[in-house]
C-alpha cells in the first residue's frame, strides 16, 4: 500500500473535541470513535489519539512496516495530549503516562489486553511520586506496567511476578498487597526485572518509545492470534477489518480512597429494568473490577440494599460523583438512543469516562428496552424490531423451572444471565465440548471463565462460576449468548484436581447433575422440572408491531393437538405442514398400519386400513377444532414403509397374531420390503401410485372430519391435501384424481358441499423445473426444503454433519444448506418453481415448510421472492413473525 505523506494516521480527541466521530467506526474502531464522541459531546474524556485500521492493514501487507509519517503524527500526537495534561512522555519530572488499548469495529474479545500507566522507568517513577505526593502510588503504578507489559507484550507468564509477590508478603507476614511498603515495591520492582531479564533474554525497556512502540505492535500482533482468529470465525468478523490502537493519558483510580474505577450499563442488562446498573472498586486500577480479584461494590443504594451488601454503594459514597455520572449516562442514552456499557474512573473526586458501547443485553432486557424506548420517543416501532435478533426469542420461549417443582439448594450465586438449565457437571470446556458432541447436556463449572473457555461455553447449558460479578467474563459472554449463567457463587468450592465440586457438606463429581436457575442465582442438585414462561406485555406488544409490519403469513408444523395449541398461542395463522405418518407410529395403531403394510394384496390392506380411518379421522377433527377458521395443510402419507416394519420377532409375532398369517410368512415380506436407498425409494406419491387405498383412505379421513368439525365450531373447514415428492405431472394428476373421487363419494354421501384444495410439495429438482406444468392441476406449491437441500446438493441430511463442518471451516460453504436456505442453488430452483407455478396460475398459493422456514435468513429469502407464507415449527413462529417484520421493506 503507497502511502502519501500527508495521509491521516492519527486522530486526537479530549478537550471537548476530536478529530473523529462516532460514525467513524471503521476506521477508528469502536472503542476509539465512541471515545471521540464522547470528547465531542463535552464528557470528560482524558486526552489521547487513535492510531487507524487502515495502519494494521497496511502492517500486514508490508509485514510487519508502518507508513511512512506515522511516527511523526504519533509524536505530535503525544505533544498535543501531553499538554493538555500538563506533562511530556519521558520527561523525568512531569510524567505523561498512557494507556494503550486495542480496539476493533467490534468488541472483540482474545485481542491485546490493554497495558496502562506505558511511560514509566526508574526515572519518571520517581517523578510520578514527588507530583503526586504518593510513593507508594508510584511505585504500585510502576510495578502493575512492568507485569502488564511483561505479559501481554513480552509474554512473561504472569504467574511468576504474582509468585514473586506472594513470596514477600509469606515472609513478611502481610496479608493484602495494600500494605506493601513503597519502599519493599522497590525492592520487588527489581526481582521481576531480574524475571524479565531471565525469561527473555533482554531487559525491561527503560526507553518510553521503545514501550510505546513494543505495545503498538503488539496491539496488531494480537489482530492475528488464534483466541482473535477464533472468535472472528465464531461471530463472522472478516479479516480485513483490522484493529485500532488507541493512547489515552492515564487517569488513576488508585490514587487512595477517593479514587475509584468502575463498570456499568445505562439500563440493567438481565431485565432491561431503566436503572444505572453496575459496579465500582474504591482504590484499584484498570480491570480490577472484571477481574473478580476484590468483590466489587455497587453503584446505586436501591442495588446495595437489594444484594444485601454491606459495603457503601457509590451513591452513598461519592454523591456528587454520582450526580454526575448519573448525568453522563441520561446523556449518553439520548445521544445514542440505546443502552450503554460504559467504563470509568474516579481520580480524587473527579469523574473520567473511557468507553462506551451498546451494551450486550439478554433477549428479555433487549425486549423491553427496545419498547421502553419506544414509550419514551428515543426510537419508533420499526426501529424497536430490527433492535431484537429474532433468534434471540428463543431464549423467552424456552422453559424457566416449575416453581412447585422440589429442589435441594447447593448454594446461591449472581442471577448474571436469565433461564434454567440442567446438565451433567464439567470443570473444563474441553469436557464441556466433549458432552456436547455425545449429544448430552453440560454445565460448565469454573472459579470464573477467559477468553479461552468460549467454546466451551458455547457447548455448555449453562455457567456457573464462583468468583466474579455480574460484569464478570462468564456474566458478560452468557448474556451475549443468550445462556443461562450464575456467577460468583462464592460459598461453593471448585476443585479442578479432583474434579469435583462442594457445596456446604454435599459433594459433586464430574458427571453429576446439577441445575442452575440464572434468573435467581440459585444452584441445584439434580435435574428439575419445568414449565413454559408466560409471554410478557413486552413481548406482545412488539409482535403486534411486527404483525403489522410484516407481509408474509406464518404458520406452523405440527400434526399434534399439544403442538397445534403450542402453535396458536405463539400466533401461527395456520398449519403449513400436518404430517400423517405420525400420526401412524402410535401404540394403538402401529399393529393396523403394520398389518396395512404387510398385506400382500389389496383386500387385505383395505380390511386394515378401515380399522385405521376412524382413528386417523378423530385426529383431524381434533386438529381441525382447535385451529377452526385457519388453513390447515395436511401431507399425505411421505416415509418409505420399512419405516413402519416390526423389526423383533416379538413385534413379528404380534402382526402375525392379529392377520392370522404365520410368522415365517410375514418375515419374508419383511425382506421383500426392505430398499437399499429408501430415503430416495418407494416413499411420498411413489406410496399412493402402489397403493391408492392409503391415499383413499387418508382422503376420507380428512373430508369427513372436516365436514364434522365444520359442524362443531360453525366455522367451515377447507383442507389443503397435499401430495409429497411429486417429479412428474401424471403422478400427481393420478392421485389429484383419486382424492377428487373419494370427496365426490363424501359430499354425496353426507349430502353436503366440500371445499378443498389440492397441491403438491415441490422437493425435487424435476418438480420444480416442470412447476409450470404441474400448477396446471396443483393449487398450491409448498416447497419442501429439506428435501430440496438434499436432491438438489445429492448430500444426505442424516449423514451430512460429518463432513459439513469441514467444508464450512475450509471456506467452502458459508453456513449449512439445511439450516439457512442456499440462495444459489436451492433457492434459484424455489425463484424458478415459483415464477413458472405463477405463469400456469397467477394465483396459486406458495409457501416453504422446511426446516429453513424458522430461519430468519431464509425467511428474508421467501420475503425477497414473493412467496405467501413460511412454516416452521410451533416455538420458532414468533421467531418467524420478527423475522418477517425485519424482512420486509
Ligand atoms: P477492554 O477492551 O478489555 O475493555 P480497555 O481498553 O477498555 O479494555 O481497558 C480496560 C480498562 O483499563 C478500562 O476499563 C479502564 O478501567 C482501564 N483504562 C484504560 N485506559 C485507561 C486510562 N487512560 N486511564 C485509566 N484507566 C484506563
Ligand atoms: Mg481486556
Ligand atoms: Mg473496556
């Protein structure tokens, strides 16, 4: 990359200016263009500059080179600030000390961890001390650099400066690092250059430039490391977005007790309640706070006296601090109409912001903050709708413990992300991973989580965690993910050794069940009940802006009563997809379809199939009574019979008892039956075509139920029968015919009028390449995208796992066909059936009931191309209504 001398590679900001905005994420990272907005808005920001992605892009490119000029604005870049503050970086009587910190577009965990109070050596230390008036300061200051530094920028494994530390307090009989003398951190001081010269060859850099320089090229550095690299793949970030590093003048939180650092979020992030939620440390440093080294206080007296804490809350405190935080953060929300997590430090009484973000909010938070901003004119409804990930929903659908359920109370930690979770007890991801992929359920148990343990976490139920806030790493992580979360439960012992875990006198190994209810914090023994959570007015309410908004009808896939009410109560405006056969595996029924199947001739199928229909009636009734008025698509009967063959000679002998055949007989009619291939065999309209009785039979079933139910409710029934894996028009105009006859027969029978529609699904790539044709009798098309994926991929679902996750980390396929629609290929046969279904018949009713219907990628596809409604399954079809809102325009 040519890079012109005049080109921009450092903005400024402080003062009640900046060079950049808040808009200029991309190029100045999140961190780094809010920090701008925040000088701009006049909030006290401390000084500092913002070093530019397009620096990382160019590292890369010229291997690890800077551009020509950078070196220069960064200097005058220190000047700037240095006078603002009243220092010079380096100068040995008025030290500018600075933090440097990474920061991307987005908040991106596994990059640099940010290195403070860069510009001291065993010069400007002591100029530190005499203006502050505070040796033991100074040196504290110093001692964090040199572990900071050597850490994350000379990678020196911490653990050895923290051991050199423990050493001295054993042999000097101190309790708390607080009463190390400034004197004995002097003496410390030079033990761990000794550490640094020993582990790295090299000594600690007394040059200010050379720390300052070392920690800008480890910022880029860590752009490229797994833990980064990782998360980006995880959450979709390219590559190509690169980093920016940002210098900031230090303000101190640890200059004694009226100096603090703190953490918080503008509205509480679990609940989405308004109130300023968060947490402080009195005397302490950068990520004290997070780093669950002290337990930190709270911030408000309402928080305290609910936590039951005994340490003063910042508002008892520091009141006029917290006036004006107060101020700051009501500031903040109007400026940037959303919830906020902010980071600040309070330096002998004064107030100092350093960052502030959209905060990460659980799903219910994220719901009634987005319609709280609503009532109080921040945002409109349309905004409101695109603010709820439509996923995300599914955190409020899903079971929360039965409070009449028993449990035995293991110990009470922070409620730090909503729901209930059961599971077998795990200590490390690994194990966490390992569960998960046995198709078991872990919850993962940790004194508190980093970075590294994400996967794990994304395994995992649910996290327990025994020290940490509710700004905690696992607190922060689990809220994003939507995962239930109890953090600092401190009562309870991990023993990572022996793998196991003690609460009080009870003892957990590795593999127990345990509960965590992260809305209360409590921990329990075993697994407990559950029940489903009553939607709240949030929740309706934005749905009923979503409903409004939306042009697509959503419905639902259920053939059960319980999944048909399920399925109306979360709104579905009909059944999309009824599927018979299972209706067929019930234990009543499953010798008469066994007999059905087994028969080898007509007569005898139909002697069974008669025993069938008044069971396979009943069921429609039911199913037509409880979603009366609204459609309801009914598949006829799909799977490959082998599916339904009794298998045990017992079962063998039960269907011989009841056709008296002999056994022998029916076991060779088993081995008869049996296909090599029967996902692509005898199944779908391939069934109907052998045998017509089925289809007769089920044809009946539905008219005449519909014809009763329609009597029952007052409201009349019109099914749509729907024909599956139809390749060929003759195929379905033979079944068409077939159905048409047996409601003849019905209306005459019952001497009534019968509306109906018949259509067939379109999940072969024949079918919807002839869609023209075939709509000249089919009345609608439901694209069954299931087995459009596999037909027209020739990849089977039931296997495709196994190599799937390959394709898509090598860079092959961008997300799984089977759970996002492929747009490509699939989704232009869907663009072709469709256009040449509606050039046959321009009103022919088109609709999706594959898995893919619950997804909001592919409900965005169905939005773009016209079609009439999606299906999916009952708990995703509110899921589908926001996604449907947000799809279209
Ligand atoms: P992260 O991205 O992990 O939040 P930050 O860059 O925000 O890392 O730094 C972490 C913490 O370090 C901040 O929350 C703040 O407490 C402290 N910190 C960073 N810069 C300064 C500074 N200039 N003065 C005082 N503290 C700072
Ligand atoms: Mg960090
Ligand atoms: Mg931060």
């Amino acid at each position: 990359m040519a890079s012109a001398p005049s080109e921009k590679w450092v903005y400024v900001f402080g003062d009640g200016s900046a060079d950049g905005t808040a808009e200029m994420k991309n190029l100045l990272g999140g961190k780094g263009a809010n920090l701008a907005e925040m000088s701009n808005l006049g909030l006290p920001v401390p000084p500092g500059f913002t070093i530019t992605t397009d620096v990382c892009s160019y590292y890369y490119q010229e291997k690890g080179a800077y551009p020509a000029g950078l070196a220069h604005q960064v200097a005058v870049a220190l000047d700037t600030i240095g006078t603002l503050v009243d220092c010079k970086f380096g100068d040995a009587l008025r030290p500018l000390l600075v933090s440097v910190r990474s920061g991307a577009r987005a908040s991106m965990p596994g990059m640099m961890d940010t290195v403070l109070n860069l510009g001291l050596n065993d010069l400007t230390v002591e100029g530190l001390a005499d203006r502050s008036g505070d040796r033991r300061f100074a040196f504290d200051c110093y001692r964090r650099f040199i572990q900071m530094y050597s850490n994350v920028v000379l990678n020196v494994d911490h653990s050895l400066f923290e051991e050199e530390i423990e050493s001295y307090k054993d042999v000097h009989g101190l309790k708390s690092d607080t009463e190390i003398s400034s004197e004995a951190w002097r003496e410390i001081i030079e033990k761990f250059k000794n550490i640094v010269r020993s582990e790295t060859g090299v000594a600690f850099p007394q040059d200010v430039d050379e720390q300052l320089w070392g920690a800008i090229g480890a910022v880029f550095g860590s752009w490229m490391t797994t833990r980064a690299v990782t998360y980006r793949q995880l959450n979709q970030i390219p590559e190509a977005w690169g980093t920016a590093v940002n210098i900031q003048a230090m303000v101190f939180g640890n200059l004694g007790m009226t100096s603090a650092t703190g953490v918080a979020f503008t509205r509480n992030p679990s609940t989405g309640v308004k109130e300023l939620y968060g947490e402080f440390l009195v005397n302490a440093q950068g990520e004290d706070v997070v780093a669950g080294i002290r337990t930190p206080q709270n911030i408000t007296e309402t928080a305290r006296l609910a936590a039951e804490s005994q340490s003063p809350s910042l508002e008892a405190l520091m009141p006029q601090v917290f006036a004006e935080l107060v101020n700051v953060y009501l500031k903040l929300e109007r400026h940037y109409r959303d919830m906020q997590d902010i980071e600040f430090t309070i330096q002998d009484g004064k107030l100092w912001m350093l960052q502030t973000r959209s905060g990460k909010r659980t799903a219910k938070a994220a719901l009634k903050i987005a319609v709280e901003m609503v009532d109080e004119g921040l945002i409109d409804p349309a905004e409101a709708i695109s603010r709820i990930e439509p996923a995300s929903l599914e955190q409020l659908l899903h079971p929360t413990l039965d409070p009449n359920a028993p449990r035995e109370l293991l110990g009470v930690g922070l409620p730090a992300s909503p729901g209930a979770a059961s599971g077998e007890i795990v200590f490390n991801s690994e194990d966490a991973q390992y569960l998960k992929s046995l198709g078991r359920k872990a919850i993962l148990a940790r004194v508190e989580t980093s970075p590294e343990d994400i996967h794990g976490m994304h395994a995992a139920e649910g996290i327990l965690t025994t020290r940490g806030g509710m700004t905690s790493h696992a607190a922060v992580v689990a809220r994003g993910m939507g995962k239930p979360c109890v953090s600092g439960a401190g009562t309870i012992q991990i023993d990572y050794a022996k793998e196991q875990l003690m609460a009080g006198g009870v003892i957990l190994k590795k593999g127990d069940l345990v509960t965590i209810d992260g809305s209360t914090g409590q921990i329990m023994r075993g697994e407990i009940a559950t029940i489903r959570p009553e939607m709240s007015d949030d929740f309706a309410r934005l749905m009923s802006w979503a409903d409004a908004k939306r042009r697509l009808k959503v419905r639902a896939n259920a053939e059960t009563p319980a999944d048909a009410k399920i399925a109306r109560e979360f709104g579905a405006e009909g059944i999309g997809l009824c599927r018979t056969e299972h209706m067929f595996f019930d234990q009543d029924r499953i010798v008469a379809v066994r007999e059905m199947i087994l028969a080898d001739n007509q007569q005898g199928r139909r002697s069974a199939l008669a025993k069938l229909l008044p069971m396979q009636r009943a069921d429609f009734i039911e199913l037509f009574e409880i979603m009366s008025g609204l459609p309801v698509t009914i598949r006829l009967l799909d799977p490959p019979l082998h599916e339904f063959l009794p298998h045990s000679d017992e079962e063998i002998d039960e269907v011989a008892r009841a056709t008296g055949t002999s056994s022998e007989v029916l076991r060779a009619r088993v081995v008869e039956l049996h296909e090599f291939n029967p996902m692509l065999g005898h199944r779908g309209v391939r069934l109907a075509v052998s045998y017509p009785e089925i289809a007769e039979m089920q044809a009946r079933a539905i008219f005449e139920a519909a014809l009763e139910a329609g009597t029952r409710t007052g409201q009349p029934v019109t099914p749509e029968i729907m024909i599956p894996l139809v390749a060929i028009k003759g195929e379905f105009d033979l079944v068409r015919k077939l159905i048409v006859d047996v409601a003849e027969d019905v209306q005459r029978e019952y001497d009534r009028e019968l509306d109906y529609l018949i259509g067939t699904m379109i999940e072969l790539p024949r079918a919807a390449l002839r869609a023209s044709e075939i709509a000249q009798s089919a009345e609608f098309f439901s694209f069954g995208t299931n087995d459009l994926t596999q037909t027209t991929y020739g990849i089977s679902r039931d296997d495709s796992s196994r190599f799937l996750a390959e394709y898509e980390s090598k860079g092959l396929i961008t997300v799984d066909p089977f759970v996002s629609v492929d747009r490509d290929g699939v989704g232009e046969l869907i663009k072709i059936a469709a256009e040449r279904g509606r050039m046959t018949r321009s009103d022919i009713k088109l609709g999706i009931c594959g898995e893919h219907g619950g997804d909001p990628a592919s409900i965005k596809f169905c939005e773009e191309i016209g079609l009439d409604y999606v299906s999916c399954s009952p708990f995703r079809v509110p899921i589908a209504r926001l996604a449907a809102a947000q799809a279209s325009a």
